[in-house]
C-alpha cells in the first residue's frame, strides 16, 4: 500500500516580497495528524510560511501541496479545511462574539439547512471558556478574551489542519489549558505553530523547523533538537 | 453563492447599524452641500438644469464618502483574511459590497431628496417622482458597480482617502451627465416633462458594462 | 522609418499654408488624440493579458502604452486649446466633444502614477494596476460616447469637417501625420520599455555582486515603475 500523501508538503517554497526574499527554499513534509513547530527571529519567515500554507500568499516558487491540493491553484478546496489563527483575531469590534462567529459559520456554509451549525457555535463558545461573554461587542473585551473568541473561530469549522501563529499570546495559564484541547496535541489535527518558547515548543511537537532570513536553518524531528540548537537561530 | 453575500450584507448591515458611521454622514452632508449651493448660486429656488445639477453633484460627493468607508471595516479588522479563509466565492464580496452602497444610497436618498425639494428645489417634484425614482436607481447601480470598484482598488494604498475620489469622480462623470440630463425635463418650473428614453438607456448600459468589468476583475484586487 | 515620416509630415504642411497656420494644428491635434485613444485602450488589453498570464512584461507594455498616451494626452489638450483660441477665440470650449472627453480621461489617467506609487509590493502594485488598465480603458469609450451625446443636443455637428469630407490634398497630409505619430509612439514605447529592461538586468546584476544579504543597501526607493 502506498504512503498517505502527507498533509503538508513543500519543495523550494519562496516568496518574494519586492526584491527580497520573504521565504526562500524551504522544504519539508508533515504527515496527518503531526505536529510542525517553527522558530525563528521577528522577520525570518514564519507568519510568511503560515499565511503561504494557508492559501493566503501565493507562492512565488517551488511547490506547496496542502491536505492533498496543490496551491495555488487547487486553494479554494481546502480553504474549508484549515483552520488559521493569525497576529490579528479577525474579529469585527463593533460585532458581539456571538454574532461574529454566526457570521463565520454562515461563510463557511454550516449555518444553511441544519441548525446544528448554532449548536456548534455554543458548543464553541463553551469550550473556550466565553459562552457568558459572547452577546458583548468585541470591543468591550479584555485581550484575551479575544484570543480566546479568536481561537474558536479557528475552529469553529472543525478543520483538519490547524495553523497557529503564536496562538497562546495574551492568554494567562488557566486560558491556556483551556483551549489546549482545541488546538493543543490532543485535539489531534495536523498542525503547524509558531512558538518563541524552545523548550515548550519542542515537548509538543513531531518536527522542528528553524528559520533565518527566510532560509530553512533547520529541520529535524523535534525530539532530536535541543534547545541549545534552537537558541542560536536568535544569534 | 447567494448564502455568502447575504452572510456578507447582514454582516454590513448590522455593523452600519450598529455604528452608524457612514448613513448620517452622507445625509448630513447632502444637506450641509445644499446649504452651500444657497449661497454659492445666491438662489432661493431652482428649477429645470439648474436643480439636475444641484441634485447630482451633491448626490456625487455624498456617494464619494460611502465609497471611502465602504471596505474599511475589513482593512481595519483584519476583516479581508476572515473572508479570504472561507471556501466561498470571492467575487461574493463585490456583490454583497455594490448592494450594501446601493443600500446606503437608496436610504440617504430618501432623506436628501426631499430635503432638497424642501430647501432648494422651485417646482413641486410631486409629478416628477415615479420618473426620479427610475433615474435614482439606475445611478445608485452606476455608482454601486464603479464604487465598491474603486473603494477595493483604493483601500489597498497608502493614501487611500485620496485616491478613491480621485479614481471615482472621473468614472463617475457618464452617470451624473445621464442623471442629470435625464432629470432635467422632470424638474421644468412648468410642470414635469417628459422623461427621456435615451439618457436612461446610458445609465443602463454604464451599468451593466460596469458591473460586468467589476465582476470579473474583482478577484484580482483580493488575491495575494 | 520614424524620420522620414516625421520629415514627410512638415514637408507637407507648408503645402497646406494657405489654410493659415491654425489649420495645421489640426494635423498634430487630431492623430495625438486617436494614437492616445488606442493607446489607452491598449494599455487596457495588455492589462488583461497580464492578469491572464501574470508576466511582468505584459504590465511593463500596459505601463508604457498609458505612460505615453498621457503625455500624448496632455498634448491633445493642449494643442486643442490653441485651436479654440485661434478658431473661437476661447481657450477653452465645452462645445468640442474630443477635448471635454480627453479632459476627463486625462483626469481619470493622472490618478495612475499616484495609485502605483502608494501600494510598495512590486507585485501588487502590477496587479491593481492592471485593474485600472482595464476599467479606465472600457471607460474611454463609454465616456466618449456620453459627451459626444450630451453635446449633440446641444449643439449640432459643426466638428464634422475634422473628420469626413477632405479634400485628397489634406487627407493626405493628414494620414501621414497619423503614421508619422503612431510610429512615433511605438517608437517612444519600445525605447521605454528597452530601457528598463537595462535598468533591470544592471540591477539584477549588482545584486548579484552584491551578494543576497544585501538586499536592503540596493533595494531602490518606492517607485511607480513596473518591474521585471
């Protein structure tokens, strides 16, 4: 029996921006269910690689092949699958987290016939700690409640693949273990992070990517990589 | 498709509501420009050419700044990534956005229009107003089309409140010179004339030829 | 090639010099606007293909082709006021359908330069550009057709001696002078775009001297240039 095609796939990905080089060369496979970390310093590549993976920068070269479809082309059949928790929550200020996330579903076709598309969003709500906040605008909350209502957006659509970008930013530690089931290892999806915390970032990970410059410094099973190794990408 | 830009236009809605932000000030302005007109023309009253014009250029730079707002929503709040990420139609998007200003227009209309029969207009536009109300909807489509257009091709810049009118008044030009030719046999001091065909069959084929270029280029402007 | 058109165009005009100097005018006047028009609409159609096949050599041609025919623009403009002047004694008059419609397409162009030089990625920068193309270059004959109506209500056709009716003597005069200032706009289009296709092969070059890690000290400052 052939290997399952791995859920994430890419060979000499770049991206230009202007002249320079965001994301140049960059290569690795990622099978189901398994966990990518990526370090690296402020403007070495990582938010480049993420919003690449999904589907939001096209690449400029090489090949990236995302939950069997080939970007850019193929974007628009896995843009329903992937889950994506950028800098910026995504939320409308003026919106209450409720109504955001009604808003949401509906884009993501879960609101049409069924109405277990609203069951979803209370269950949503609840697992991330928010269902007593949700009716108020987004606005009057604190930073992590909105990381928090951030994160259920993420995955509100219940993706197979998950792209998180510092995804525990601006969460205190009960928060954080909250939403770990959601987002964390054992929600079991196939994820790529970002984490400035090598220590941490390698205990929950299956594969370790080290950017510099945009180039690839490293890339090893996660269990193999030391700290150490990690540190000196911020050299 | 259709379930997408009604996500997209109850999304726009209620934030409009909720904000207010763009209405009141075009009706505010349609109002304030009136008053201008006043003392620019150092009329009381006008009538026939003279009220089309009034009436189609304060409605022209009212719609200037729906068009400004009308994607800031989604620059400001990171709004084009949330929509980018779904699996729907992109062009979804202009659509939703074109009713949402035609929405907007028809609404400040409402109030600026007779505020202008109120204020400036000499002959009573009670004849008039089946005729107005066709040349009314097919401008606010023309505006619609080319400004949801313009706002997306602007809002990407860095002086953004700057070149969205600077792009938009020039591509607006045909439909305030049909709007207002159209008008003005409807606004005669002798009682309303009738409407001519021809100027509102500009109107349509702007239209049309706009909204056709809008879709299809649409995608472009939001791809990266 | 160029040249000798160019040549033949002012050789011929003083054939026509009983006409008064004003006429002649007209010679420049006219084939200025139908070279820019086409040259909008071209700029327009390069746009298209370079969405279709996002090379960036279809947008560098867009960017030329609109490039020129401002300037050319400009030219109509003004050498239509100095034709009002000596005609109606007007600088300026609304009656002339072509210069009211280059008027405001001329407006509707100047924005391009502005639009390309405040969006920094190379890459959008081309692709919103492109967009413009398109929709200024299907409003060019929207527009047209809309003044050429709004003036025909008003005023009948007194411009129609600039077009039907010459007398072969003038036709002639007037076909070269076409040729002349098309050629004269391929010309100037493919000297544009050649030399630009220098400036980045220099570029790309030092960059390579340079070596990769120094982007930063030969990235040139935000410009309105299409790149390669």
């Amino acid at each position: 029996m052939p290997d399952p095609e791995p859920a994430v796939s890419l060979r000499g990905a770049g991206r230009r921006y202007g002249e320079r080089a965001a994301l140049r060369d960059v290569s690795l496979e990622l099978a189901a269910g398994q966990t990518l970390v990526v370090f690296g310093p402020n403007g070495a590549g990582k938010t480049t690689l993420l919003r690449m993976l999904a589907t939001l920068l096209r690449p400029h070269a090489g090949e990236v092949r995302v939950l069997g479809s080939s970007l850019p082309d193929d974007g628009y059949a896995v843009r329903g699958r992937i889950g994506f928790l950028g800098h910026e929550p995504l939320l409308y200020r003026e919106l209450s987290g409720r109504e955001n996330l009604r808003y949401y579903a509906r884009l993501h076709g879960m609101l049409a016939p069924e109405a277990d598309g609203a069951a979803r969003i209370g269950a949503v709500l609840e697992a991330v700690g928010m269902e007593r906040r949700a009716d108020d605008p987004v606005a009057e909350l604190s930073r992590g409640m909105v990381q928090r209502l951030a994160v259920a957006r993420a995955v509100l659509h219940e993706p197979e693949l998950l792209l998180l970008d510092e995804p525990l930013a601006n969460l205190d530690p009960a928060a954080a273990a909250q939403v770990q089931p959601l987002i964390g290892r054992a929600s079991g999806r196939t994820r790529v992070l970002t984490s400035h915390d090598p220590a941490g970032g390698l205990a929950g990970a299956d594969l370790a990517l080290g950017l510099k410059g945009g180039r690839q410094a490293l890339l090893a099973p996660a269990a193999g990589v030391t700290p150490e190794q990690i540190a000196e990408l911020y050299a | 498709m259709r379930g997408t830009i009604g996500a997209l236009l109850a999304k726009d809605l209620a934030l409009e509501l909720r904000t207010r932000e763009s209405v009141p000030a075009m009706v505010l302005f349609s109002v304030t420009t009136y008053v201008i007109f006043h003392f620019g023309l150092d009329r009381n009253t006008v009538s026939g050419d003279l009220a089309a014009g009034v009436l189609w250029v304060t409605i022209l730079f009212a719609s200037i700044l729906g068009i400004n707002r009308l994607f800031v929503a989604e620059h400001e709040q990171g709004g084009f990534d949330g929509f980018l990420l779904a699996p729907v139609d992109r062009t979804a998007l202009f659509v939703a956005k074109a009713l949402a200003l035609f929405a907007f227009l028809c609404i400040v209309e409402v109030v600026a229009v007779p505020a202008f029969a109120v204020l400036l207009l000499g002959p009573s536009p009670a004849q008039a107003l089946p005729g107005l109300l066709l040349v009314l909807a097919l401008a606010n489509a023309g505006v619609a089309a080319t400004g949801t257009l313009v706002a997306a091709l602007a809002i990407q810049t860095r002086a953004r409140d700057l070149i969205g009118p600077l792009l938009a008044l020039p591509l607006l030009v045909p439909v305030v010179l049909a709007s207002a030719r159209a008008t003005t046999p409807l606004l005669q001091q002798g009682g309303a004339q009738p409407l001519p065909g021809d100027w509102l069959a500009v109107l349509a084929l702007y239209d049309l030829v706009f909204a056709l270029i809008a879709y299809a280029v649409f995608d472009f402007l939001l791809e990266d | 090639m160029l040249t000798t058109a160019l040549g033949l165009v002012f050789f011929y005009a003083p054939l026509d010099a009983d006409q008064g100097f004003v006429q002649k005018i007209f010679y420049i006047h006219v084939p200025m606007a139908i070279v820019g028009l086409c040259g909008f609409v071209a700029g327009g159609i390069c746009a298209v293909m370079h969405l279709r096949t996002r090379e960036a050599r279809w947008d560098m041609r867009s960017y030329v082709s609109i490039h020129l025919s401002i300037i050319l623009a400009v030219g109509v403009l003004v050498t239509g006021s100095i034709w009002a002047r000596a005609s109606w004694g007007h600088w300026w008059v609304w009656d002339e359908p072509m210069l009211v419609s280059f008027l405001i397409v001329f407006l509707l162009y100047a924005t391009y330069w502005p639009l390309r030089f405040s969006i920094e990625d190379k890459e959008k920068q081309a692709r919103y550009a492109s967009v413009f193309a398109i929709v200024a270059g299907a409003f060019v004959p929207l527009n047209f057709a809309a003044v050429r109506m709004a003036q025909q209500f008003v005023h009948p056709q007194t411009l129609a001696t600039t077009t039907g009716g010459m007398p072969p003597k003038f036709a002639l005069t007037f076909v070269v002078a076409l040729a002349g200032i098309t050629l004269m706009f391929i010309t100037l289009c493919k000297y544009e775009m050649a030399s630009k296709h220098a400036t980045f092969r220099l570029r790309a070059l030092r960059r390579r001297l340079a070596g990769d890690d120094d982007f930063a000290a030969t990235t040139p400052l935000r410009s309105a240039a299409p790149q390669l």
